[in-house]
C-alpha cells in the first residue's frame, strides 16, 4: 500500500525547464527504486527515467539522455526528474512508478506540455 503523488507539470515553451517532484507515502520500506514513465497522446507509456534506492544507479531513455536527471531524497521518500532543454516531442502525461519488489505503484500522473 503506497501512495504517490505527482507535482511540477504545466507548459512551458521548447528549451525550458520543469522539476517533477513524486512524493510516496504508506509503506515505502521496501523498494527497489523509483522512475518515471510518460504516456503521449495516440501513443503507448513509455520508459523515461529510473532510480535503485539503495545504490543510486540511473537509468534512462536515450530520447531524454542528456536532457533529464533523476535524483531522490530517500528520508523524504521523494524522487525528482529534472526537465532541461524541453521539446514539444516531451509533451506527455507523466507517471511516477514505484517499485516495491512484490508490487508495483503508480501515481496519478502529471499533465506536462512544450509548446514550440
């Protein structure tokens, strides 16, 4: 039983910046980490960025490698997607995912447009 919640979506124009913010609560003593998933219009949810809590090792697609950082706050619970150089293409439905290791999370997703 845990809970997420998605903040720091809006619009923003090609070339800025958003920091996504997934708080968990509830049960979030076992996890193997925490990433983010985004889902485009007409498309299917894709894999964008993930975190191991234990170790930090990272994890990313190659269409954001380079433009994306994801980090977390483990007394917080908390993990970050920091969004630079953005493009339209990015525009999505942003999900947090929570990997408990006998059950998988997911947050109610934050509504992230670019607009060129």
């Amino acid at each position: 039983q845990v809970h997420l919640v998605e903040s720091g979506g809006g619009l923003v124009q090609a070339g800025g910046s958003l920091r996504l913010s997934c708080a968990a609560s509830g049960r979030t003593f076992s996890t193997y980490g925490m990433g983010w998933f985004r889902q485009a219009p007409g498309k299917e949810r894709e894999f964008v960025a993930a975190i191991s809590w234990s170790g930090g090792s990272t994890y990313y697609a190659d269409s954001v490698k380079d433009r994306f950082t994801i980090s977390r706050d483990n007394a917080e619970n908390t993990v970050f997607l920091q969004m630079n150089s953005l493009k339209p293409e990015d525009t999505a439905v942003y999900y947090c995912n929570f990997d408990g290791g006998y059950a998988t999370y997911w947050g109610q997703g934050t509504q992230v447009t670019v607009s060129s």
